[in-house]
C-alpha cells in the first residue's frame, strides 16, 4: 500500500525527526511505501512583514551598536522568526537526515495545496501522527490534522497513530464541530496519553486506545546503527551525565550539578545554556550518541525520556507543564516508572534524592515494555490491514 502520513512539520527537533523515521521504518517494514505529506506553516503577510522589518533594524542597532549579544539579525522572510533564541542552529545537518531517510513531498503552505496533492496521488491510506499533531500551537492548521480537508467522497481509509497534544480547551475552537464530523470518518484512533483516550471519549464520542510512540516500536540496535560512524570518531569515556533541557532554568541546572556531585559524573550538556556567537550545529547522530553514551540523563524532554528508556540508561524526568506532562505520565506509569519524574516546585527533587538515584531494574520495564510494544504493532498492523 502507499500510505500518506501527516505529521507535524519537521525542523530542528530532534524527537519530532526520529518519530518520523521510526514510524516510516516501521510502515515500510510491513510491505507499505510511506510518503510523508510535507505540511508547512503559511508565509508572513504583508503587515506582518512590514514589523519584521523594523525588527531587523532594531535588532541591528542592538547587536552591533550597542553590544547586545543576545540579540539575532534574522531573516524576515522566515516562518519562524525569533530574535533572541539561546543559540542559532545550522539546520543542515538535520536536513540532511531528513533528505536521505524520510520520503517527504513538496511543502505544502495551505489547505488547498494539501488537499490538492492527496486527491492527486490518490493514496491507499492516509495516516495523521505521530507527534503533537492535535496540539494546536504547534498544528499549522489543527482541522488538517483531523483530515477536514478530504470530502465525502475521497475514499481512501483514514487512521491515526499515537497522536498527541489534546487539550480540554479544544471544545472553545471555532472549528471543533468540523474536526468532530471528520474524526468519525477514521478508521481506527490512536493517542500516546491516557488523557487523550477521555477527550475523545467525551468530546468527540468516540473510542480512542493508548499507544506507544513510534520510536519505541524499534530496537536500540536500529538507532546505535544510525550513530555508529559518528561514534567511531569519537573516544567514549565513563561516568557521564547527559542532560537534555529544552526549557532551561537555574534550578534545573542545579539538580544537574548536585547529582554531579554526588555520582562523581561529569557533565555534558546536549543544548549549550548560554547564547553562542557561532551556528550550533547539532546532528541526529550526534544527538543519539550523546544519550547512548551516558551514565546518567537529565532531560525534561519527552523524546529525551522516551531513548534514556531505549538505551536502557539511569535517568530522572523533570516535569515540563508548557508542553504537556500527561505524556511523561502515561509512559512512565505504564512501565512502573512514575517514581522517575521530578517537580520542580518545593524540594520534590531534594526530598526523594536517595531513591531517585537507585538504579532502575530494567529487566521489568523490558518486559512491561515489550508487551505494549506488541500490542502497538497489533493496533497499526489491525488498522491498516483489516
């Protein structure tokens, strides 16, 4: 089967990229041709435009007049426009990655484009997900990722797997009514939270089932592969602590510091805390290397969770509420793992220190994890051949 897959767009996030590789290498893995439908954000207007350009000025005089380092000159033209960002990525590396392993289309900017191109290429199945598809700060246009734009009479068999990012505030958009016409024309519904599987329930009034993102559905051999010619340049050490914080504060950097301290570890930082002068380049492999190498990880990153688990490493999750924690929840308790996330309001992290730095006994979680593993496969296997 040709299968169209909707995702979210593809950029520098490294969990969003490795989703989209694993689920494409599990769908081709079942006989399938995947074909990622390459949905892009909408170009600036005109007014909006016309503010970038003074912010160009701005930033200008600020950067190179008056010295204020942190401040970036950036292309108006960008769809993403940030001027004061902790570092300036080189996409290259990771476009070059989604070049060579994940089959995307043209970018489409607009519904039409998109809808277009699917009654064009007349697919056997399109899937949304995985990812924070249904999150609507991160969607494009969230009615894209519940298939509005396809009619009545398009026929091709509709499903999602492990989509993300439903909140209870979806029943306040203006489009719910259509999302909820079209969400009863999938086949078959997949969510990764356990909160996800009641919002549908109950605001959409159909049945949705929890299952394992994507990158779990491959073996830690598949990725190790992926990182193995950067990891010939490079000469391991031990007792490393990783941290992977995407959100950075001083009482996260001092949680790293103090198990630091404590393990006698020595810390790596895969995203840099201050503003750098040059582009941070930073590949997938790269990335994969640095988790697979540790010790110990300290992430409040989902994806960061999601391979301190694959690589069967010693790890702690600080909660991150901004960009949703019933995520963290749902797999962690599934594999008997909650005791491993951290608030960080109060001296939750202080208070449960000692057992926070036992090891995790993962020949458990391995078979915990295996079970839902299966079940996942059987849920995608069940949707797309039934």
């Amino acid at each position: 089967m040709k299968i169209g897959i909707l995702t979210l767009p593809l950029s520098v996030n490294f969990g969003g990229i490795l989703q989209a590789f694993a689920l494409k290498t599990v769908i081709e893995g079942m006989g399938n041709t995947a074909v990622f439908l390459n949905r892009q954000y909408g170009r600036p207007g005109l007014l909006l435009l016309l503010f970038r350009f003074g912010s160009v000025i701005k930033c200008f005089v600020r950067r190179y007049i008056l010295g204020q380092r942190d401040y970036h000159v950036v292309n108006p033209f960008r769809v993403h426009y940030n001027v004061r960002t902790r570092m300036r990525y080189n996409y290259s590396a990771l476009a070059e990655f989604i070049e060579k392993k994940i089959n995307r289309t043209v970018p489409f900017r607009s519904t039409y484009s998109l809808a277009r191109y699917c009654r064009k290429h007349k697919f056997d199945c399109l899937l949304v997900g995985s990812d924070q598809v249904w999150n609507e700060s991160y969607s494009p246009d969230i009615a894209d990722y519940f298939l509005c734009f396809l009619s009545d009479s398009d026929e091709p068999p509709r499903i999602v797997y492990a989509a993300s990012g439903l909140r209870e505030n979806i029943k306040d958009n203006p489009e719910l009514k259509k999302c909820i016409a079209s969400a009863k024309k999938f086949k078959a519904i997949s969510v990764r939270e356990n909160t996800g599987v009641g919002i549908i329930n109950d605001i959409f009034g159909l049945k949705a089932t929890q299952v394992l993102d994507p990158t779990l559905l491959l073996c830690p051999e598949t990725y190790l592969e992926l990182c193995s010619e950067y990891k010939e340049n490079i000469i391991e050490s031990d007792n490393i602590l990783t941290d992977y914080i995407l959100d950075y504060s001083g009482e996260k950097r001092n949680i790293v510091d103090d198990i630091c301290r404590t393990l006698h570890l020595k810390n790596i930082s895969i995203l840099p805390q201050v503003f750098d002068e040059e582009e941070f380049p930073l590949s997938i492999e790269k990335w994969l290397f640095q988790i697979s190498n540790a010790d110990f990880v300290v992430t409040d990153s989902y994806h960061g969770c999601i391979f301190s688990i694959i690589f069967k490493k010693q790890f702690i999750v600080i909660e991150n509420p901004q960009r949703g924690n019933d995520r963290f929840e749902t797999l962690l308790r599934s594999l008997g793992l909650e005791n491993r996330i951290i608030s960080l309001t109060g001296t939750d992290y202080y208070n449960r220190k000692s057992n926070l730095l036992q090891p995790i006994d993962y020949d458990v979680v391995s078979e915990k994890l295996s079970e839902m593993k299966t079940a996942s496969l059987n849920f995608l296997k069940g949707a797309l051949y039934n």
